[in-house]
C-alpha cells in the first residue's frame, strides 16, 4: 500500500481522534473557525504556486540547465518565505479585526479564544507552504517517497500531540499538534532536498523563470481561491448556528471525501498523462474515449459509496466517532448532515476528472471561470437554504453547486473534445443504478435486523462491517450479471494506482490544517 493512500488514511484517522476527544463542543467549532484563514492561505499559495514553479524548472532540468533551474527554485523558495512570514505577521497581529468577520455569529468569549488560536497556526502557513515548494522539486527529481510521507507526518504528530497532551491542554492540544506535524511536513523532506538541492539565499527578479511564472499564477491564483473562498463562506454562516454545527459540517464532509480522495485521484492519476500524450498526438477521439472512461470509473465507484453514506448515515457515524467526547447527541447532529454532504460526492469525483481533462487540453480559462460562477450559486443557494434548512442548507448548497459545476465542465470537456460517447456513458450509469438498488435492498434487509439498543459499540461496529461486506457483494455480483465492465477496469485502475504510489508524487493532497 503506497503512502498517498495511509496518508489519506491516516488524515481520516486525525478526524476520529479529534472527534474522541473534542466531539462537536463549541471548542472544535472555534478551532476550525480559526483555521479558516490559514487554511485559505495554504490553499491559494501552495496549490497555486506548485502548478506554476513545477513545469518551469523542469524545463530548465530537462535541457541540461540545472544551474538556471536551481537560481530560480531559490529565488522563488525566499521569495516565498518573505511573503509568508509577512503575511503570517500581518495576520497575527491583525486577527482581532478579520476572526470576528469569519466567526461573527460566535459569542464574545467564544470570539476571544478564537482570536487567540489563529495567532497560534498564522506561523504554520510558512511551513506548509514550503513543504509544497519542496515535494515539487522533489518530484521534478523523481524523488516521491519523501514528499509522499508529508501527509504521515502531520497526521502522526498531530494525533500524538492530541492524545498525549488534550488532558492538561484542551483544544490547544490539537492547535498545537497542527504547527508541530506542518513543520514536520518540511523537516521530513530535507534529508532529501539537501541531497540534491543547491540552496543560495538569493532573489533574481530579472530570472526569464520568474516571469513565466507569474504568467502562469493568474488564472490559478483566482481558481484556487475561488475554491478557498467556499469554505469561508461555509465558516462564515455556520457561525450563527447553534454550537456543534461547524464541526459536524466537517465530520460529515470529511466522509465524503475519504472514498472521492482515494478513488477519484486514482483514476484521475492514471487517466490525466493518457489525456495529455493522446491530445499532444491529436487524437482527439482518444481524449474522449479516455474522458468517458474516467467518467464511468468515476460513477461505478461513487454512485455506490453515496448511496451508502445516505442510507447508512447514522450507524456509520456511531461507528466511528461515537466515543468519548463525541455522545450521542454529536452522532444525531453529525448523521442529520451526512446525506446532504453525500448527495455531491459523485459530482465531487467527476469534477476532478473533467478539470484534469481540460488541463491536459491547454484549456485553463473555463475551469477557472466555471469555478468562480459556482462559488457565487453556492453563497446564493446557502442564503437561501440557511433561514430554513440550516446547516444542511449549506452542505446541499455545497452539492448542488458541485453538480452545476461537473454538468458546465462536461459541457467543455464536449466542446473540446469531439465524439464523447453519450449512450455508453448513459447505459453504464443506468446498470451502475440499477446494481445500487440491488445493494440497498440487501442493506435495508440487513439493517431491519438490526442490533439490540444495549448492543456494545463495538457490536455496532461488527454489524455495520458485515451489513457494508454482504452490500458490496450484493453490487458486485449485480454489476457481473447486468456485464459492468467497469468492474474489472475500476479494480485494475486501483491497484496499479497503490503500485504507483510506491514510487509516484502524492496527489489531490488535502489541507492539512482543517
């Protein structure tokens, strides 16, 4: 099993930690209220900054110009450091003015500690945006191990600091661990930069580099942020809502996206260098046999998994956060928001295939475009939705903001690509419905079993695993008799994806702070 994936799984973990010691308290609500701007920040630079230093400096490695390559990775590198740590001293000293806009449904007290625990994570910007720097040069070099084990780190320190020190510490147990394990993302790859790398404490604004640099950040500095700026927005209305509902809004949408991270960037992985080569070849027909592929792939494995997370929503929460500090009240809360979160999942996952798809097309304005218009539906739907339905007005705002978004980017993929195979993208769906039902069935049968009310948890635990094991057979053999060929190719994909992992750069890497 590669690292990406015990990355993924130890970032999941993280959640279930978190949940057992802080559950859905006002204190988990401050906390990942504070993390917001951080987490804006890192999303912005890192992602947007990674996309455009990585093809520059490997054109300069590729023609032999490694002295070039290296003056520009340093310039942009102290570049980088100067402008984070401006901005992280900016926003510490300034958090008393922009924490209330985020959080401004939050109470006085609730608002002080909130302040005080961005102060704590402004430094942790500079660290993990480094880290971002560092895994793509490392990858340029085909050096994946070490910046696929970043992930680990943060998650292996975070959760120590959680369980070791939340007794004496509280919540600034987790504040904590999140700056220690983002440092650690940067210690963990040093060993390995410093074996290849040629650090100089030099900035060259006239390097020709640095100018196709900043051609290329535009348009995905504002994609990027358009994104970020979703979970502000989220952040920013869930504050008026009674305590509880800001970390319940992220148990249920860290869920989600656990099978959309595994999955999605696999096939989004394996397909995305086929896009590019066949589209550099012309082969336009290619492009849209590989896009419907991934489409498919996309719909066999999440049309399932949301049908589950909708239909097992409450024993599957009980299972995995029910203990300790999350009770069951948290449970209730967080299993009510779950199916909203669900319903985007397959949007979710097709999204990441159809953007990588216009990419491997030189097409860069539309995703971006498309994604700017789909955070203002979604501000819209959430005033709309939030008066009545609350937070599961804001997570289906979420969904359906999703789905507009992977119908507008078929839409393009269509245009770019002529001869997209619309009946076998339909036929493929319909017997991936139609195995789903046969699923839910077997899951309703299972569940109208049930367990006793003073059944352990961990009786719940095994009863859940067996009643997901006998769906998942259910789908199966269903999918086999109505000839899904995406059966076979779904596993093929997977498993060369994990084989990929042990020598392939991480992706779709996941916020690291919350």
């Amino acid at each position: 099993m590669g690292a990406t994936f015990a990355s993924t799984l130890l970032g999941f973990m993280r959640e279930v930690v978190n949940a057992r010691y802080y559950g859905t308290r006002w204190e988990m609500d401050t906390f990942l209220a504070a993390a917001t701007i951080p987490t804006i920040l890192f999303g912005v630079f890192n992602g947007a900054l990674v996309s455009a230093l990585v093809p520059t400096f490997s054109q300069y490695l590729a023609r032999r110009r490694d002295e070039e390559a290296w003056r520009l990775a340093n310039t942009v590198l102290n570049l980088l450091a100067i402008v984070l740590t401006s901005c992280a001293v900016i926003g510490f000293f300034t958090a008393r003015w922009y924490v209330p806009v985020i959080a401004h449904g939050f109470p006085a007290p609730q608002m002080g500690v909130a302040i005080r625990m961005t102060r704590w994570l402004m430094p942790s910007i500079v660290a993990v945006s480094l880290s971002g720097v560092l895994s793509a040069m490392l990858n340029a070099y085909q050096r994946f191990r070490s910046a696929a084990l970043v992930g680990v780190a943060v998650n292996a320190v975070t959760m120590a600091c959680v369980v070791l020190l939340s007794h004496g510490m509280g919540i600034y147990a987790l504040v904590l661990g999140t700056v220690l394990g983002l440092s650690a993302q940067m210690l963990v790859q040093l060993p390995s930069f410093l074996s290849i790398g040629r650090y100089r404490p030099v900035i060259d604004l006239r390097h020709p580099g640095l100018k196709k640099i900043w051609v290329l950040l535009g348009p995905i500095i504002v994609g990027s942020a358009a994104g970020q700026l979703a979970l502000f927005f989220d952040r920013f209305f869930a504050s008026t809502l009674a305590p509880g509902y800001i970390a319940g809004m992220n148990y249920a949408t860290k869920l989600v996206n656990f099978p959309q991270q595994i999955f999605a960037a696999a096939i989004a992985t394996v397909i995305f260098p086929l896009l590019a080569a066949q589209f550099a070849r012309e082969n336009r027909r290619g492009v849209a046999r590989s896009v419907v592929t991934g489409l498919r792939l996309v719909n066999f494995i999440t049309i399932p998994s949301a049908f589950a997370l909708i239909v097992l929503a409450h024993p599957m929460v009980q299972a995995l956060f029910e203990r300790g500090t999350f009770q069951a009240s948290a449970t209730d809360l967080t299993a009510s928001l779950l199916p909203y979160a669900a319903v985007g999942l397959i949007a979710l996952a097709a999204n990441v295939v159809l953007t990588r798809c216009c990419f491997a097309c030189h097409e860069t304005l539309a995703p971006v475009t498309i994604s700017v218009a789909t955070v203002v539906l979604n501000v819209l739907l959430s005033l709309v939705w939030l008066p009545s339905l609350g937070a599961r007005g804001l997570l289906l705002a979420n969904s359906v903001s999703q789905t507009v978004q992977a119908a507008l980017l078929l839409m393009v993929a269509a245009r770019l690509v002529s001869g997209i195979d619309w009946r076998s993208l339909a036929i493929s769906g319909g017997k991936v419905l139609l195995s789903s039902f046969a699923m839910l069935l077997a899951l309703g049968w299972i569940g109208a079993l049930g367990v006793t009310p003073e059944a352990s948890l961990a009786s719940r635990a095994w009863f859940l695993f067996g009643q997901i094991a006998i769906g998942a057979t259910v789908f199966i053999a269903a999918a086999r008799v109505l000839g899904v060929e995406e059966l076979e190719l779904a596993w093929r994909t997977i498993v060369a994806k994990f084989e990929r992992n042990l020598v392939s750069p991480p992706e779709n890497r996941e916020a690291p702070i919350a």
